[in-house]
C-alpha cells in the first residue's frame, strides 16, 4: 500500500467539496455509529486480549464514551457549522463581520495504546464533524483492538475518505508524509518526534501527552471516600490512564487514615488481583517490568502492596507510603498501579512547590472547603480538573480536554474537537456602494480629527 497515493486520493475528494456538505458529515457519524454498535462484541474481545479489561470497564471507558460522542455531535452539529457573527467597530460601519469556519483537509490521526478504541475514536468525530478526510494510524503494542478499529473503519468508509492503516509502516515513513493537520496521543517523547516532522510542513498539531497528576486532599475531606474514589482510578485499566492521579498529597495530620483508607479500598475493590478477572494486566513485558522495577527500588523504604504475577503479568495495586518530590519515583508518569504518598504540614508551601512543577494533564483536589479548591485551581496550572472524584471530568462531553506544557497542547471533545479540527476565517463584508474618504492621502489636519473621532 501507498500511502502518499491514499493521501492524494483524499485530497482530490476532499476538492470536489462532498466533505464540507453537512448531510454528509451526518450520514458519515450515523454509519460509524452504527458499526460502533454493531461491533460491540468484537470490541469487548479485541480490549479482552489485549489488556484483559472486563467488559463493564470496557463498556465504561471506550464504547460507551464513543457513543454518546457521536450522539452529542449529531445533536449539536447544526449549530457548530454556523457562521458567527462578530461586533463590527463604529470607524468599519456599515460593514459586517463574521467568522467562517471550515475543515483543513486531510488529517492524520495517531492513538495510543492505553485506550486504543476511544483515543481513536473520538478524535475522528471531530474530524468527520468538521469535515475532513482522515488517515488513521493505530497503536501496534494493542493488535488485537488495533485490528478490531482498522476492520471497522475500512470497512464503514472509503479510503479515498477515511482510512485506517493496516500494514506495518514505520513511523518515519507516516511522518514524512504532507498532512494538514495532525492529531496525536500518547508520551511527551514520542510527541515531540511528531512536533519536528510537523514543522517540516508547518502542519498545525494537537499533541494530547501525559505527565505526573497530582491529587490534593485536605483535612476536610471525607478521607474514606476520597480514598476509594482514588484507588478506583488507578484500579482502572490497572493504572494505564493519562489521566489518573499520579501522587496524593496529604496533610500529615491525616496521613495514616487515608494510608489505612487506601489499603482497605484495595481489598473491597480488587480482592485477590490474581484471581479477579476483572482486573486488567499490565499491556506488555515492557510495561511490567519497570513497574516491577519501580516497586521493587521502593521496598527499601516500604510499600504496601505491590505483589506481581510474571505469567500474568498483573500487579497488584501499590501504595508508596513515604514519598518526596526528589525520590525517583517522582521523575516520570508511572502510568499503573502504583501510588506514591507526600506528605505536607504547610499548604502553601506545598502549593508554592506545586506551581514549579511540570504542568499535569489533569488535577484532583478532595476537599470541602470551596473557597480552597477554588484558589488551587487559580493558581494551579493544569489541563483539567476534578474536585472530589477522579477521571470523571474526561465523560462530559461539553468540556474540553487537552494538556498544557509537557502534558500537550490543544483540546478536543465536542464542539471543542469540531473546533480543533476548522479553521477559522474572518470575514468582513463591506458595501460595494460606500467609501471610507478619510483614509485616503493626501493626509490633513482634518481629516485626522475625523479619524480619531471615528477610533475612539
């Protein structure tokens, strides 16, 4: 397969302007909504052998997501493709203007492994919304579901319109290729290989990455709750979350009770991890072993948990008790089921710490003190947050979702992904039959007043 001849193709679609027709972006997100449904079981196999995940978490965190993101840009499209009226200043009048938005063309759309169905997916609402055609390159380390989206995807469009990748092409070769946009997920490293081969072109990017979460709990929180609330989430897909909470930080006045907390969520969620079978695996021996790594350097200095099944590849759920900022679980994103502990007395000192840190993907805060949340998200700078529960900010579809820093750049979601997906053009409409005088040579103490007055 040649995919400089695909991309071609898709250009030369992309002009004759069927794209742009906004029953054709509507009838284009009703058959993939469609074969999402009709593909349900062979989804929840293909995320089965990849990860073991079980079928309700499945459900939870792919499908059922892709789903209602289909339904909400159906139901919202109309709305998104008008052109928006802008206030025209009083020197300009009676001209009127607007903004107009319309699709970039073809795009290229890379997902990652953690969620290889709906980091796929939901970009390509956007992009089919917007109008776009689009090149699909799916995660090798899941095959299984990476199958399962190619079969889908090639077989509900054209490849002269959508198409997923189904051979092993090199990155290199992917990134050489001319896009007009380009929409990747997946680690800060592997993004800014994606970042130099844009600028090659000058392609416009939207990098969604990953980074270290920190979740904030204070004396007044419900530590039980919290706790479970915590532990769920790096439960969840055995911890291989972007999103997920990378760290607490506590109060030490309350330390031993959310320690005492978390253990206890352990059992009454998971139980035995080698014998749940709902409790995902780690996705490959990789991936294993430098969690198995991490959990072994931290049994000098204590670790509650952590147990690992080779032939499974399973680990269960660890909580690093007795963390610092310098300690070396603290340099990179864990992405699994470890949960290191730091502990402050001063919050502002803690806060002030904070600030200085990489900018995370996502913040938690626990907490009931409304006016303490709210100056942590003032002065925090984060992609998104969530105030007393985890990851649970990624299902509403109406917020935009995107890093900052180290953890990406640009949003998507909803109108946010159709946003994401357009370029916005500015339009002024001038009447043919009226003339602006005053700007024209030769220049005069006069008709300089008149100018000021008219930009007051």
């Amino acid at each position: 397969m040649d995919l400089g001849s695909v991309i071609k193709t898709q250009r030369e679609f992309y002009y004759t302007g069927v794209t742009k027709d906004l029953q054709f972006r509507k009838n284009s997100l009703e058959k993939l909504l469609e074969s999402v449904m009709e593909n349900e079981p062979v989804i929840y196999n293909a995320l089965y052998q990849d990860m073991g995940r079980a079928k309700q978490e499945a459900y939870m965190t792919e499908i059922g997501p892709v789903i209602m993101a289909i339904k909400y840009a159906l139901k919202n499209i109309d709305s998104w493709v008008r052109n928006e009226k802008i206030k025209t200043p009083r020197f300009l009048m009676p001209a009127k203007s607007m903004t107009v938005r319309e699709p970039y063309g073809t795009v290229l759309i890379m997902s990652h492994w953690n969620y290889p169905f709906y980091l796929t997916m939901a970009p390509l609402i956007g992009a089919i919304a917007a109008g776009n055609c689009a090149i699909i390159k799916t995660p090798k380390t899941s095959p299984y579901t990476s199958g399962a989206v190619v079969d889908i995807i090639n077989f509900t469009f054209d490849r002269n319109y959508v198409y997923a990748i189904d051979e092993v092409i090199p990155y290199d070769d992917i990134l050489r290729q001319k896009y007009d946009y380009i929409f990747f997920t997946g680690s800060e490293r592997v993004g800014k290989t994606v970042m130099r081969a844009a600028a090659d072109n000058l392609t416009p990017v939207t990098l969604e990455l990953g980074g270290k979460n920190p979740c904030i709990i204070d004396e007044t929180a419900d530590i039980e709750l919290a706790a479970k609330k915590i532990m769920w989430s790096k439960i969840l897909n055995a911890g291989q979350s972007a999103t997920a909470p990378d760290y607490v930080l506590v109060p030490v006045s309350v330390k031993q009770q959310l320690i005492d907390a978390l253990t206890a969520s352990v059992k009454e969620l998971v139980g035995d991890p080698f014998a749940n079978g709902d409790y995902p695996r780690i996705i490959n021996l990789h991936h294993y072993m430098r969690l198995k790594n991490l959990i072994d350097k931290g049994r000098v200095s204590g670790v509650i948990g952590g147990r690992c099944d080779d032939s499974q590849m399973r680990i269960e759920p660890a909580v690093f008790p007795d963390v610092t900022f310098d300690d070396d679980i603290m340099r990179n994103e864990i992405f699994g089921p470890i949960l290191p502990v730091i502990s402050y007395d001063d919050r502002e000192e803690m806060l002030a710490l904070l600030k200085r840190r990489p900018k995370s993907l996502a913040l938690y805060i626990f907490t009931e003190d409304k006016e303490s949340a709210d100056e942590i998200i003032s002065d925090i700078s984060f992609g998104s947050c969530c105030v007393n529960d985890c990851m649970v900010q990624m299902t509403n579809e109406a917020l935009p979702f995107g890093g900052i820093g180290t953890s990406g750049m640009g949003t998507y979601h909803g109108k946010s992904g159709f946003d994401t997906f357009s370029h916005v053009k500015s339009v002024l409409r001038v009447s043919g039959n009226t003339d602006m005088g005053v700007k024209y040579p030769p220049y005069t103490e006069h008709k300089m007043s008149v100018i000021r007055r008219m930009m007051k």
